[in-house]
C-alpha cells in the first residue's frame, strides 16, 4: 500500500489491480464522452467559506476546468434541507453553471423539504417524476442510471418495489448496451461517518444481475474506492460490483470512521472525480482541489 500526505489531505491508494498497463488502457477502445461526479455540495446561503467548510467554489472551478460533457451530481446538493430558494442563493452560483450538463439525484437533506420540492423544482425534468426520482440516460453508449435511495419517501428499495421494478425493467430492455453505471446517494458501502446502507442491497443485487460496471454514491463526505464488492458485503466473484463514494463536493470532510473490506483507495479532501467512457471500458482520477497524487486506474465494461 502506498500512501501519500498532501497539505489539507490524505490520500491511500494501491497500485495493481486498480493501475493499468498502456496495452490494457489501449483495449478500452474509442473515447465517447466525459462525466464529472461528486455529492454532497453547497452551504445554505451566508454560511462562512473556510479551509475546511463550504468549498464548493473551489470544486466548481476543478470541475469546470475538466471540461466535462456531463455532470453526475449525488445528492445532498444543497444545505441544510434542499430548499428551492437555497438552491438559487448558493447551489445556483457556482455548480449551478453546469446545470444544463447536470443528471442529478436527491440526497436525505434535499428530502428535509417535504417531497423535496425544492430540488425538483431546480432540476425540472433532469430530476426524474416528483413521486420517483429515478431517471435514466444515454451518454457516449453508457447507460446511466439515477437511483432514489430515499428509500422511506418513494416506497422502498427491496424487491419487487415499483424501483427496483423500474431498475429490472430498464436494465433488461437496455441489456444489448455494453456499459452501465447508477448513481445514488447513500453508499452501500463505506467507511466513512455514516458506513454502510444495506437498505441499497436488493437494488445493488438487480444491478449484479445484469452485469453493471459500477456505482457511484455520495453521504460520506470524503472519496472512497472499492474493489467488487456482492450485494450481502463479500468481495470477489464474476459480477460483484467496484464502487466509488465521493462526497467531498464543498460542503465538510469526514474521517475514517470504520475501515471496510475492499476499500482500496481512499482522499480525506474536497474534490471530484473524474470519467472518461470509452467503449470497451473506463479511465477514473479523483482530482482532490489541494491537488497532488491521488487514486486514478481503468475498468472493463462486461
């Protein structure tokens, strides 16, 4: 394990499994598009900027300066409770300039407004029907899937819930695609404050069923990488899942709070993540905003 301490941060990462050879990166095949993801994002309106709160200036300007064709926005976008009026005072002055590139989903404190009103009236039609919540699109050939891990507020997420339907029904009639990714808020799995969310099994399982690359999530307010990961915690196996949480988007950072199996990388600072989709596979770089050596690697699509 090689670990590198930056100025405001800290950064864990391996080098092997992750890394890729010039040859493998060559097989990825043709480029197609760029996706910039982070979550949880902008103070409510007035609140102080300092070194270790409020920064989302400073990720808005490293996103910007990555020149993406999409951004994946994963939740808790806007403190303290997602309301319409926060979101044009503070969300709308800096990542707000990307809003016509945004595939947003919600986090819990855009749902501290009842029905999360406030975020649905931002986004419009980029955030999927007010009762879901979940949407989908198509970028460079990618299937791109925004789940509502709200759980509670949109009836559930287990099996045979009208989401996990939606999921199974999209992924099936979408199943000639050869990538796939989802994104949500509350990790599955993590090591941060908050750990792990087993609600998130049974749509995690859907996604296995039918071979999505990985998964994208926010909540904990730092970046972390799993290896593949089974939808009961087990790591290994032909369709088990790599993960991404990234949640330093402006508004905090949290510590390690409980080391998880297959945690292989992980940035204790404010920054985004950074994807290039090619058509065989994937190159990522989290970009942390004090800059410095970070996680960075390729996958394959299945």
């Amino acid at each position: 394990m090689k670990t590198v301490r930056l100025t405001t941060a800290l950064v864990i990462c391996l080098v092997g499994a992750s890394g890729a050879s010039s040859a493998a990166a060559s097989s990825l095949g043709s480029y197609k598009t760029r996706l910039v993801a982070v979550g949880d994002i902008a103070c409510a309106p007035g609140a102080a900027v300092t070194a270790t709160t409020c920064q989302q200036a400073a990720t808005y300007s490293l996103a910007a300066s990555l020149k993406p064709d999409h951004v994946l926005v994963l939740g808790d976008n806007q403190y303290e409770s997602g309301t319409l009026a926060d979101y044009q005072a503070s969300y709308a002055l800096t990542w707000g300039k990307l809003k016509s590139k945004t595939f947003p989903v919600p986090g819990n404190h855009e749902y501290i407004t009842p029905g999360a009103t406030g975020y649905f009236d931002y986004f419009g039609s980029a955030a999927g029907g007010r009762t879901q919540g979940w949407h989908s699109s198509t970028y460079g050939g990618w299937r791109v899937l925004g789940i509502n891990s709200n759980c509670a507020s949109v009836g559930g997420c287990q099996t045979g819930s009208a989401q996990e339907q939606w999921l199974r029904s999209s992924l099936y009639y979408y199943r000639s695609k050869k990538c796939t990714l989802a994104l949500w808020h509350h990790p599955r799995f993590s090591s941060g404050e908050h750990g792990d969310n087993p609600e998130m099994a049974d749509l995690w399982k859907t996604l296995q069923d039918y071979d999505a690359e990985f998964v994208l999530s926010g909540h904990d307010h730092a970046y972390e990488r799993f290896l593949p990961m089974n939808s009961d915690g087990t790591g290994g196996g032909s369709d088990a899942i790599p993960s991404f949480v990234v949640g330093g988007g402006g508004k905090s950072i949290y510590p390690i709070a409980h080391s998880r199996p297959n945690s292989t990388g992980y940035s204790l600072s404010f920054g985004v993540l950074k994807l290039d989709l090619y058509s065989k596979g994937y190159k990522w770089r989290y970009y942390p905003t004090s800059g410095g050596s970070t996680d960075n690697g390729t996958g394959y699509c299945r």
